[in-house]
C-alpha cells in the first residue's frame, strides 16, 4: 500500500504556467473589486485582561472542587471543572473588548462611530484618565473602560443629532489610536 499524498485543490487556472498564481494576485490587486474591499484596520488593539486575573479565576476553581471534596473524588472534580471553566469564561468575556479604526469608523465594544461624527481626540495619561472615569466624567458619554488599562483616549463627538459628548476608549497605546483617528480624518479631507 503506498502513503496518500494529499493533492494539490483543484483551480481554475491550468497548472502549466509556473507564474499563473502571481499574476492571478496582480489581476486581483488591480480589480475594481479589490478596492472597495474593506481596508485593514490602521488600529486593533484587544483589551486583554491580565494574568493575575487568570489566576484568580484558577483560584476559583480550585475552591470550586474544594467546597465540593466533602462529597467525594467525582463531585470534587466536576466542581473544580465547572468553577474553573466559569471563571475563565467570565475573564474571557471581560477581556474580549476590542478597540479599532477600521473603513472609516471608530469601533469600541460594540459602538460603531465614523470618524466624521468625532472631533480632537485627546491622549490621557492614568491620572487624567483616572479623573475622566470619577469627578469629571458626563453620565451621557459613551465609555468603555478596563479598570486593569490606566491611559485612555476621549474624542469628542461633533454631531449635533447625538446627545453623547464624548468617547472614552481605555487604551494600552493612546498614542497610536489617537494617530489612526488623524489619519482617517486627513484621508477623508
């Protein structure tokens, strides 16, 4: 019996031109399809919770099978398990936030806002954003914010039919969003 060897998937383009697939890329690159494609985003950031939080959640699990030992080897096991398994969930959950400015939009969490909705955007360091999430901060604006990220970012918001002033994104690199924001906004101009 000899070994499978897996076959090449099957194309389109004939198989007897070695440059066949640079040119199909070349072709595709300079389509009028390519170019309303959805850019990349010029900024992606995850607000990743940190490490001691997932060993907190280990933490609970481990006293999730301990409440559970008195019981015996099994229930001691899934309680360990189902702890654990919850814990991590909620961790996961709280630190899959995303902050990106893709096709012309500013995404945080799950708001969507074009870029020409936003005015100045504003980099604050942990003591400015410490006072922007407390005394300073307006109930009407629009925050997502990880108490685990000190700096942030706040634009403004410029449209008059929205009642929010502004947007407070918890950011590892304020810099870099702030500079994305700029340059969609120079593109647009």
């Amino acid at each position: 019996m000899q070994p499978s060897v897996p076959s090449p998937a099957p194309s389109s383009e004939p198989s007897s031109a070695p440059s066949a697939e640079s040119s199909v890329e070349t072709a595709v690159a300079s389509s009028p399809v390519a170019a309303s494609a959805p850019a990349a985003p010029r900024f992606d950031e995850r607000l990743t919770a940190p490490r001691s939080w997932w060993v907190i959640a280990g933490l609970i699990g481990l006293s999730g099978g301990l409440i559970m030992f008195p019981l015996g080897t099994v229930p001691m096991l899934g309680g360990l398990i189902v702890a654990a398994v919850l814990a991590g969930a909620a961790v996961s959950s709280y630190g899959s936030a995303r902050v990106r400015v893709v096709a012309g939009s500013l995404v945080a969490g799950d708001a969507r806002i074009p870029v020409s909705a936003l005015g100045a955007a504003e980099v604050l360091d942990a003591e400015e954003a410490r006072a922007w999430r407390t005394h300073k901060a307006d109930p009407r604006a629009f925050m997502l914010m990880r108490s685990y990220v000190q700096r942030a970012v706040r634009v403004e918001i410029t449209d008059p039919a929205d009642p929010t002033p502004y947007v407070y994104v918890s950011s590892r690199e304020p810099e870099a969003l702030v500079a994305a924001l700029d340059a969609v906004r120079a593109e647009a101009a």
